[in-house]
C-alpha cells in the first residue's frame, strides 16, 4: 500500500513521524511531503535531527502567503504530484492551511485520505484554523481522534461511525518517545536553570502578537507573574522584534527559539507554563504540568476537563488572576485515555486494514445502519 504523509509546519513533524514509523514497521511505502508552508533553515534542521525523521521524499517549497495564495499554491503543486505517485491513501495532520490544500486535491483525485487530530473544534469561526478543521473532515474518509470529546463533536455534526476512529493522540507519541533524550541533553544547563525554578512562556499567534495593545497587555501581566516566578520566553525573530519594541518586563526573560528537544525539557521542567499553543496545552498535559492558556477558547478542552490546562483569557487582569491562582495551588497531574504513546499503531491500523478506496464508502455516501462501522 502506498501512502502519501503530509506536513507543512513544525508542529507536524511530530504528529506525522509516530504514523510514519508504525506504517513503515506494517511494509507500507510511505512517501514524506513537505509543503514548506511554514520554513526556517536552521528550525527546520533541528526537528529533523531531533526527532530522527528523514528527509521529506519531496519539497514543494511554497513560502509564506495570504491564506488564499498559500492555499493555491499547495494546491497546484501537490496537485501534480500525487498524480505522478498515485497513493492509495493520503495523510494530513492538524489544521493549517498545508492540510486543507491537500485534502481538496486529494478528494477529488480518488486516494482515500485520513485526518490526524479530526473532530478538534474551538467553535470559534474567526480562527482560521478552524475553518481548516471543519473542511478537511468534511473531505475525509477516516477521521482520526485524538480524544473522546473530538469523537463527540464528529457524532454532533453527523458524521457516519464507519469514519470515525478513536486513536489518542499522536503528539504525545512523540513526547514519550523523546522525553528521556529530551532530559539529558542539557537545556536547563545551558540557560542556567534550575527545575521548578521558573516559567516557561510561548506566544506566537497573531492575534496575540500583532496587534500592540493585545501584546501590551499580554507582556504588563507576565511582568506581574515574574514577581512571583521568573519567566522565560523563547520567541521567533517576528514575534521577539515587536516583544522588543514594547520592551520586555523585568523578569521575563527573552531567548532565542529552541528545537523540540530542548523546548520538551524546558516543559517538563516548568513550575508553570503559559502558552497560545494548542500544541503545548496538550504536551503540558502528557507532562503533568501547569498550563494557563493566554486564549478565550481552545479547541482542545479535553486539556482543561481531564488535564492540567486553564483558560485565562487575553486580558491582562485575567492572565494575572489566573497565573497567580495556578501557582498557589496548580491542577493535579492526569491525562486522557489513550495519550499513551501507541496512537501511531493504532493510526497504521485503520488504514492498513480498511481497504482500497472502492471497497468502502466515501465521504458522501449513505449507508444504512446496518452497514455502519
């Protein structure tokens, strides 16, 4: 079986390598492509080697973009690509707009195509990324949950069972897979840090970042955190220069980004972490430690119901309340069912043992009940 791997930011690599592996431990051949929507020479090197996944079969190279002018640029080059490979089935992950490109090409050139992390929803329509979701589970003939309450929202919208497959969560695959290298490779050393000893900050959406007064008040409130606990920031040069030009509080400490070995310790060293990331709420969550997502809403809450994430809005007043209350008495560490390390194999699973795209039902098709999965 040929089966065509989609990733197009960093994120991806590490919700893409567990099924990649379990595919190719099953004799699938398995094509790696690499959108370059998202594309930093020297980031980009290091989750390679960090993560031990190889190089990408093939490189489309689109750059950065309007939504529109990256969506159509996927398009037109994976367009020819998959009709050259011919796959039996294509893979996309998460929500950007790499994924939704390549599942339109690929519904309407045959190949079955599954959705890693299907049925996330934030119920926020401003996101971009959730517009992304909503339609490439629409395309989709496997509809790959990384939870139970993702399951639920795919059963709300009508989708049928046969489609539906409760599989965990593949970042966390990842996680423990990488932990342990993680813990030995010397990131608190090298900042000078002592476990439990500070917190860890990450901003990068736009909606946080680009506009000054969101960002203001973002950086007063982590300013009145570090009074209580120092914090440490890796940016992105786009995200550092307008963190600069507001100035950094005292206490917050700005660095450089760090690769996915060197980030997974600092997690996991955390007293407290505070994100925009969906990423990171679940990786917090796998590690056990304290998250305050600087966000009104999540399309993650399994993260906050069964895990150790809490929302804090993006006003200062709320961040700071919230922080301040995860620190003087943080959530007891726990994790969903299934973020254990084998969602990957259960991924390889369903598709290895499915059959080809004319033995079943497609997206649209009607199937009685008694022919439902």
């Amino acid at each position: 079986m040929r089966i065509v791997c989609v990733v197009g930011a960093r994120p991806n690599f590490m919700k893409i390598k567990p099924v990649m592996d379990a595919l190719e431990r099953r004799g699938a051949e398995v094509l790696l492509v690499h959108t370059g929507q998202h594309y930093d020479a020297a980031m980009n090197d290091v989750f390679f080697e960090d993560l031990g996944i190889r190089r990408p079969d093939r490189s489309l190279g689109v750059g950065s973009g309007s939504h529109a002018e990256q969506t159509a640029r996927v398009m037109t080059g994976f367009e020819p690509l998959l009709t050259e490979v011919a796959p039996d089935a294509v893979v996309v992950v998460g929500d950007i707009n790499s994924t939704v490109a390549c599942a339109l090409v690929a519904a309407k050139a045959g190949p079955l195509l599954a959705h890693v992390e299907a049925g996330l929803r934030s119920r926020d329509w401003r996101m971009p990324e959730e517009v992304n979701r909503v339609v490439t589970d629409r395309l989709s003939d496997y509809l790959l949950a990384p939870s139970e309450d993702a399951v639920e929202n795919l059963r709300a919208e009508g989708y049928r069972e046969d489609q539906i497959h409760l599989v965990g969560n593949v970042m966390i695959d990842s996680l423990l897979a990488n932990l342990p290298r993680a813990r030995q490779a010397g990131a608190l050393e090298r900042l000078d840090l002592e476990p439990g000893g500070y917190g860890l900050v990450t901003l990068h959406r736009p909606a946080n970042v680009d506009d000054p007064a969101v960002l203001g008040g973002m950086l007063k409130a982590l300013g009145e955190v570090a009074r209580r606990c120092p914090l440490l920031l890796p940016a992105h040069p786009r995200a550092a220069d307008k963190i600069t030009a507001l100035g950094v509080p005292e206490g917050v400490r700005l660095v450089p980004p760090a690769g996915y070995l060197d980030f997974l310790a600092l997690q996991a060293s955390a007293r407290i972490v505070l994100t925009d990331s969906g990423g990171v709420q679940e990786e917090t969550t796998a590690l056990g430690v304290p998250c305050v997502t600087l966000r009104e809403n999540t399309e993650r809450p399994i993260t906050v119901t069964e895990g150790t994430n809490v929302l804090a809005g993006v006003e200062p007043e709320g961040i700071l309340r919230t922080a301040l209350a995860v620190l003087d008495a943080p959530p007891p560490a726990r994790r969903p069912a299934l973020w254990d390390g084998r969602a990957g194999e259960r991924i390889a699973e369903v598709l290895l043992n499915g059959g080809p795209a004319g033995s079943r039902p497609r997206p649209t098709d009607l199937v009685s009940p008694a022919g439902n999965g």
